[in-house]
C-alpha cells in the first residue's frame, strides 16, 4: 500500500470508530473487532518506516476517540 492508500484507509477506520464502539461496547469484543479491521495491514508489505507511521496513526486514532 502507498502512503496515500494508507492515509485513506486510516481515514476510513477513524470513521468507523464510533461504529465498531456501538457495536462491540465490551472491551475484549472491541479489541477482537478492531484487530480484525487491522488485520488487512499486517499482510501489507509495509517498510519499516510506513509501519511505524501507520502504528504512530493508530496510537492517535486510538487516543481520541
């Protein structure tokens, strides 16, 4: 994936949050529905640079919701 296409992606996942929040209101089922929407990312061949920057995106994703 290009940076672009990540930048999008993330974009889309930072939309769902609130979704994916209402849907799984426990913890351990949110986490497993959020790994599951990350999942996508750990089969991208990412550089290490991309993964620390999409890893960096989700930290703040994650931060404010």
């Amino acid at each position: 994936m290009t940076r672009p296409e990540l930048d999008r992606w993330l974009t889309g996942l930072h939309d769902r949050l609130p979704l994916l929040r209402q849907q799984h209101p426990h913890d351990s089922d949110f986490w497993a529905a959020f790994s599951r929407e990350t999942g996508r990312l750990s089969q991208a061949d990412l550089s290490r640079e991309d993964a620390t920057w999409v890893q960096d995106r989700i930290v703040a994703l994650l931060a404010t919701d």
